[in-house]
C-alpha cells in the first residue's frame, strides 16, 4: 500500500524556492484557469451565443446570491472578481487532486525510512488542499484581504472604529473581534485541509484494498465535497467581506 504522507514531498528547487507536488498542481490550475479564461474572454459577443448564455445565466445566479448577502449590486459586482477566483481555484484543485494522474504517477528516489533504505516512490501531484502550508496561506491571504478591502471601504477611521470605541464594553468586544481575525485563519485553513486530506486517504484506502469498480461511489461523493468545502470557503469569505465592508452604524 503507499504510504500516506501529511507533509507534501518536495520535488526540486526553483531559485533555491523548495517546489512541492502541491504546489506544482496549484500552478497546473492556475494555468488552467487563465487559459479558460483567455478562451471564454476571445469568444465574447453582443449577441451571446449557447455557451456565453449559460454563462452569462450563472454570473446572473451568483449575483442574485451575492446580494443577498451584500444587500447591494454595486458591492456585489465589486468583489465578485475575488470571490469567484477563491471558489473556482478552491474547486478546480480539489477536483484535480481527484485525478488517476495524481498519486501513482510520481519520482522514484532512493531514501531512508524507518531506519531502512529502499526505494521511495514521490507522488508527482497532490491536491493543494490537502496541503496544510497551502491552505494557511490561502486562508491567511483571504482575512488578509478582507481587512484592506475595510481600509478602503471604511478609511482608517472606520477601520479602527470597526475594534475600538469610547464605549468600554465596545472595545472590549471590538478585542475579541480582533483575536477571531486569526481564529478565522486557524478555521478555514483546517477546515479545507482536513476534509479534502481526510477524502484522498479514504479513495486510497478503498483503492488498494477494492479496487475498480467499488470505489467509484465514493469519488463521486468526493467530487461533491470538493464543490462544497470550495462553496463554504467562498461564502464565509463574502460574509466576512460583509461584515468587514459595512459601517458599524449598520
């Protein structure tokens, strides 16, 4: 049986930059996103055709969604670019980490283990989020983020009104509110690692011990947990936004 590893395997160095299988799958979807994009972007016309319709039909869907939660079209149109770039990056890797490619094909190299040296197969991709590393920076950049979106929405002024007040019982929540700025990052980041981690040892199980036809049922409910953990991510990220984007009156 292969052997289930939490840290992601280092493959080679780029400017002394240690290159993981996970991170070298997060570039595969970046590459993949820009290249749809730039195709979806090419084939844009003032009278839509089936595929720019169906297109145009969901941007229209997530909209409505996004109002519901912004109670503006103006702001939803504003941070739309953002939390649909964190909900189709989020998706597309873990829909890609649920690929045949990614686990048997890999670099073999010879290593000790155990106390024993043999030779150690390295899995070439791994799903980004089941990296840890990957998904405290993702959560980190997301509350990032969100705070200088306040800035900007707020100014300075607003932005510290958010935490702090001449009201002392305010203030005291506004500290809590600044200590669950980073239960935030500890939330999403264990959140996202450990149900994707937790789905990828589960197909590897099941594939080693029955194969083919049996596991199938199971990568499909994989699939479904890929979209939904990319969703949820998305949705406390526009929740947040929000929040973080209205003033305190309000």
């Amino acid at each position: 049986m292969p052997e289930i590893s939490i840290k992601a395997e280092e493959l080679f160095e780029l400017w002394h930059i240690p290159i993981t299988n996970s991170i070298l799958l997060a570039l595969v979807t970046c590459a993949f996103l820009l290249v749809i994009g730039l195709i979806l972007r090419g084939r844009l016309a003032l009278i839509p055709g089936k595929l720019q319709s169906v297109v145009e039909l969901l941007m229209e869907q997530v909209l409505g969604l996004m109002d519901s939660v912004f109670g503006s079209r103006e702001k939803s149109e504003k941070y739309l670019p953002m939390i649909l770039t964190v909900f189709l990056f989020i998706l597309f890797s873990n829909w890609f980490g649920l690929l045949p490619i990614v686990g048997p094909v890999g670099l073999r190299h010879v290593a000790e283990h155990h106390g024993e040296v043999k030779e150690v197969l390295v899995p070439l991709f791994r799903a980004p989020s089941a990296d840890l590393n990957f998904t405290i920076a993702l959560a980190v950049l997301a509350v990032f983020s969100v705070n200088v979106l306040s800035v900007l929405a707020l100014g300075i002024v607003g932005f510290i009104k958010r935490f702090f007040s001449k009201d002392i019982i305010l203030s005291a929540v506004g500290i809590l509110e600044i200590i669950s700025e980073f239960v935030k990052i500890i939330s999403f980041s264990f959140r996202l690692f450990g149900n994707v981690f937790a789905g990828e040892v589960l197909l590897l199980i099941i594939g080693f011990l029955v194969p083919l036809i049996v596991p199938l049922p199971f990568l499909f409910l994989e699939v479904f947990v890929g979209f939904m953990q990319a969703f949820i991510f998305a949705m406390l990220t526009m929740v947040f936004m929000a929040m973080a984007t209205t003033e305190h009156a309000h």
